[in-house]
C-alpha cells in the first residue's frame, strides 16, 4: 500500500505546472485538499484510490517532487489528536 506524506517541496521540481495542474484537477474533483505556498506543498487525501496515490508518486519521483521531512504533520493544526492520551 503506498502512502502519500502531507508535506511536499517543489524546490526541485522539473515542471512545477505540471504538478499543480493535476493536483488542481484533484482537488476539483475532490479527492484531495491542498496548499500551495512558494515551493511547499500540504496534501490531504480525501478520497483518492489506490492507483490514484501510485500515479501522484510515480509524477512526484519523475518531476522531482521531495518530502519535506523538516515539517511534522501536525505542525498547522491548531488542535493536535492526542489519541486518548488522557485518561478520565
């Protein structure tokens, strides 16, 4: 099963335009949110199928398009899911 992380670099993209382009086309079809800030990227998946997350990647690792290993995922959510941390 492959996995999409949720924070992506176009710093070394090949064809940035490309890549928003379909991410756009997914996000209008909703199967997927996403932000687009200078070169970084934040994905949601919201609905893709498994040959759909094959196809992002297979587009991803041909135009150059790194994770960003810097960013956690939780670093912009306001309210972080502790996972039943707490005990009542």
């Amino acid at each position: 099963m492959s996995k999409l992380f949720k924070y992506y670099s176009l710093s070394e993209c090949s064809n940035s335009e490309a890549v928003l382009d379909e991410l756009e086309n997914l996000c209008e079809n909703g199967k997927i949110y996403y932000e687009d800030e200078n070169e970084d990227l934040m994905l949601e998946d919201l609905d893709l199928e498994e040959d759909e997350i094959d196809g992002l990647l297979k587009m991803f690792e041909e135009y150059d398009v790194l994770p960003n290993l810097d960013r956690e995922d939780d670093e912009d959510d306001e309210y972080p899911d502790f996972h039943g941390e707490y005990e009542f």
